[in-house]
C-alpha cells in the first residue's frame, strides 16, 4: 500500500458507484454525495456493483492518483448503508484491498507459550 501522510483520511462511499467513472466523474461524486473536498488530500474509496473491483481516489498535492484493484476471487467487504461514508484506518484500507474483513479481524495464529 502507498504511505500515506499523517492525518491523511480515509473514506469509504457506502453503497455502489458506477465504476466507468474516472478522476472528473469520481471526484464529482466526492464533492457532491459525499460534501467532501476531492483536492483535501484525502483519500476516497468507491465499489462497484459486483463488488469485486474498487476504485480510491487520491489528491498528493500535485495531481490526482486513481488506483483500480479487482479480485479475482471474493468479493470487497462493504457496508450495508446505501449512502453516507465511513471512515477507515490506514490499516482496514489495506486489509480491505487485500480482500480481508476489515470490519472483524482476526488472528489466524496463536503465540506458543515459553517453554
């Protein structure tokens, strides 16, 4: 995952975006589902209908990056809200990307005890 800033948040848009969407039209949306400033530094999450491809949207101060992912198998975990936004850490993001519930994670190991 790319480092982010201090203090950089991280917004999901609940609900599903049409993913022809590219920079204009995603930040468009940003500015006007979302009351937010798409230019803030900020970064914006948008899921597709299937649920297997997601677009973030993100200001570096001399430009816009756009970073599209699909999985191949599985789907991203969403929120069940139609509208609104959540906020993430930069820790959920990149279990999000990585396909992980983000929402309820959980350790796959247990630490061995000293002998």
């Amino acid at each position: 995952m790319i480092g982010l800033p201090a203090g950089t948040r991280i917004w999901l848009a609940a609900g599903v975006t049409d993913m022809r969407s590219g920079f204009n039209g995603l930040a468009a949306k940003v500015e006007t589902a979302l009351k937010e400033d798409p230019y803030s530094g900020h970064v914006f999450v948008f899921r597709g209908r299937r649920g297997d491809l997601v677009k973030v949207l993100w200001w570096t101060g001399d430009g816009l990056c756009l970073l599209c992912k699909r999985l191949e198998r599985g789907r991203f975990v969403w929120p069940q809200a139609s509208e609104g936004t959540v906020t993430l850490t930069q820790a959920q993001l990149s279990m999000l990307l990585e396909g992980i519930d983000w929402r309820r994670p959980e350790r796959t190991w247990r630490p061995q005890s000293a002998l």
